[in-house]
C-alpha cells in the first residue's frame, strides 16, 4: 500500500492505493496517531484495491475519534465497487461518510 498525505489548513486528505490489509493497516494507524491539528479528514480511496477486517478496524477507530471531537468529520471519497461492497457486508455504510 502507498500513503500519501496533504494537509490544507484544517484538512487533511490521506490518499491510499493498493490493499489495506492486515499487512498495512498498522502503516496507517501509525499515520494516524497524530492528524497535526486537522478537524476535517478525508481518505482518498480511488486507488485502493481492497480493504480487510484489519483496514475496517482502523477505519472505525479513527471514526471513533472524529466523533469524540467537537467540530470534526472524516469522510471517505471515492470508493469503488469493490470496497463499497465490503463496508455495505459489513454494515460500514451506516457509520462512515462515503462517496463514490
């Protein structure tokens, strides 16, 4: 998986292509441990392959901590049909922002 990230004053975009899997997904928890003061963080996932159980739970962390901050959001854009797919299985459809 390749990271990339851009920060535009209170925004910060995480644009991730290839798989997010129990292999990467500590790569972008490491990313995410500090947002550098960003209240609005969106995931660009036009590139990204695949996401499993273990990019899920990071996913739903990070949710987690959005939610507790007053005046954050976090999206995600740019979903295609296969990753959409998991987060509807799974029921992600109704606890994350998603665009395709």
């Amino acid at each position: 998986m390749k990271l990339t990230q851009s920060k535009q004053a209170d925004t910060l975009t995480i644009t991730l292509e290839g798989r997010l899997d129990s292999v990467t997904a500590p790569d972008l928890e490491k990313a995410l441990e500090d947002l550098g003061g960003a209240t609005h963080l969106i995931f660009d996932f036009a590139a990204l392959d695949y996401v499993s159980s273990a990019g899920l739970r990071v996913l739903l962390k990070t949710q987690k901590t959005i939610n507790a901050t007053p005046g954050a959001d976090m999206k995600i854009i740019h979903v295609n049909d296969t990753v959409n797919e998991v987060f509807e299985v799974t029921g992600f459809t109704g606890i994350l922002t998603t665009e395709k």
